[in-house]
C-alpha cells in the first residue's frame, strides 16, 4: 500500500531549495515582521486603531472596509491584509525548510512555530479590537509580534548554520555579557510597551482607557533601562576587542552600539519634543532594529557546525564488507 504524500512532502519531494533560497526565504519573514510592527504602530499613531468596527470582518456588513469608514477604516484594513503577505513569507520559510536535502527538522519546527505566533497573534489583535483598544491586550499583542519576530531570526540564522552541537567563538564572560544584554533588551522592551500605554497615543480619537501609571514615571524607568543597554553595549564593544573575537562578531558589537545610541538620542528627542507621532514610529522601528541586533550578537558568540555522520558500527561494517 503506497502512503499518501502530505502537500509539504509532495513539493520537498520535486523541489530542492538552494542554500541562498532557503536563506532568503527565512530573511524574508523575518523583514515582514519588522513590516508589520511598523505598520501596527502607523495604525495606532494615526488613531486608526478602531478604523474596522470589528474583527475578523471590517464591519458587521462587509469583509472589507467601506467608504464610510474613510482613511482610518483603510488604514487598519490595509494593515490587516499585510498579514497575508507576512504568512506567505512564513509559508514560504516553511516550504523551504521542508525541502531542503537532507531534511532539518529543526528548521521546519522553527517555521511551524511562527505560523502559529501569527494565528494567535491575529486572534490577540481582534480581542483588541473587541475590547477598545485595551492597553493592556495592545501591548500583549506588540510583544506577541517581538515574540514572532524572534523565532524568525533564529530561524534566519540558524538556515545558515549547520546541526551540530554549538561551539563557543568567545569565553564563557563574554557569552554570559552577551545573554545579559538579551535579558535587559526585553525588559527595556517590554517596559515600553507600558510607556505607550499610559502616554497620549490611544491608537484611537474616542476616550480609550490608559494604563494606571504616571507617564513621566513610567518613561524615566524606561530610560533606566534603556541606559543599562547603553552601558552593557559599550562594555561588550571593548570587551571583544579585548578578547580578540573574530571580526563578524565584533562588528555585531559595532552595530548594536550604533543601534543603541542613535534609538537613544530619538527616545529622549521624542519625550522633549511632545511625543510626536513621527518620532513615536521611528522609535517602534529602532525597537524592532534594536532587538535583531541584540540577537544577533548573542547568536553570534557561538557556531554550529554541520552535524557529523555517526561511526558505523562493527555489525555495519561487517555488512558492508558481505556486500
């Protein structure tokens, strides 16, 4: 009895992906979701956040947003058909991973598990919309999208990387700084999710609830943390020169200072300035930006080699000897 091929199967089957494809492809939604993160911040400085009356219909009449609705109605219809675009390039990560020769799993569960943060994530979005642009469900639905974002760069990385067990690059301290930068950069992530919920930006014109909390507060332990970034970028800068760490690995240093200081320089420029809404978006991208390098200077610190074959054993060898 021959088994019936999955559609995932049929195509891997017909279909080897080149090492470039497979890297676009992952590349691909890992640019998607920094669209979409960007675009989800437009709808909301743009007040369009209640643009479509409902989800996952734009009103209780149409799948799609009418006339009535005006440019905030397109403005939030237009963000939720960049969804498809964003699961198509996830799906297209997918299908390469399972194509490609020999099969890595781990890839194709990589992959998987980013369809499934962009369907609960979609859903997150229409409890939003449900509630009113409820603070708290708006900044779960942002971190939902930081989360996915994650998973698509260590997948992106991890197509160019081999399977075999990881080896360090730099000394333990290193590696530990490295990780401890990852852990400061979500919680300065995080509590900016905070800042924004309790500041002017509602992501609607109506009266939407704010958080419980004084925005100058709230914005001044975000700059705490925000400086304690600053501080362990600067340290892991001259700290891998110190250690002689191979070039790609310092110039991710590099990069993430950069990225650190000039995301710096506009939070406090957009906090003196009114918070405008230009600025507030350029933050949520150095956000996004800031995140990818942080990542990938901790990924970086060590390499995976591709997996070696195991020994054959004395019953192998001895088989191969009869044949």
């Amino acid at each position: 009895m021959v088994g019936v091929l999955t559609p995932l199967a049929y195509i891997a089957q017909r279909w080897t992906p080149s090492p470039r494809t497979l890297r676009r492809a992952t590349l691909a939604a890992v640019v998607m979701t920094v669209v979409i993160i960007v675009t989800g911040g437009a709808v909301r400085l743009t007040g369009s956040g209640l643009g479509c009356d409902t989800w996952p219909k734009c009103t209780d009449d149409s799948l799609f947003a009418t006339p009535e609705q005006g440019l905030h109605g397109a403005i939030e219809f237009g963000n939720r058909m960049l969804t498809y675009v964003l699961s198509a390039a996830v799906g297209w990560a997918i299908i390469a991973a399972r194509s490609t020769k020999p099969w890595r799993r781990s890839l194709s569960r990589l992959g998987w598990l980013q369809f499934f943060i962009v369907a609960s994530n979609a859903v997150l979005g229409g409890i939003t919309v449900w509630m009113g642009l409820n603070p708290w469900t708006v900044a779960g639905h942002f971190l939902a999208a930081n989360a996915l974002l994650t998973v698509a760069l260590l997948t992106w990385v991890r197509a160019g990387e081999g399977d075999g067990a990881p080896r360090p690059r730099v000394p333990g301290p290193v590696r530990k700084l490295g990780w401890a930068l990852v852990g400061v950069s979500a919680v300065l992530i995080a509590a900016g999710t905070v800042v924004t919920g309790s500041g002017k930006h509602a992501g609607d014109s109506s009266d939407v609830p704010r958080m419980p909390f004084a925005y100058e507060t709230v914005a001044q332990v975000h700059a705490a943390f925000a400086w304690l970034v600053c501080v362990g970028a600067v340290a892991m800068f001259f700290v891998l020169r110190v250690v002689d760490a191979p070039a790609d690995v310092r110039a991710r240093g590099r990069d993430l200072l950069l990225i650190v200081v000039a995301q710096g320089a506009l939070g406090y420029l957009q906090y003196f300035t009114g918070v405008p809404e230009v600025l507030v978006g350029a933050h949520m991208l150095g956000s996004a930006l800031l995140w990818i390098a942080v990542l990938r200077l901790a990924l970086s610190l060590r390499e995976r080699p591709e997996a070696t074959a195991p020994a054959p054993t004395r019953t192998g060898e001895a088989t191969l000897t009869a044949a």
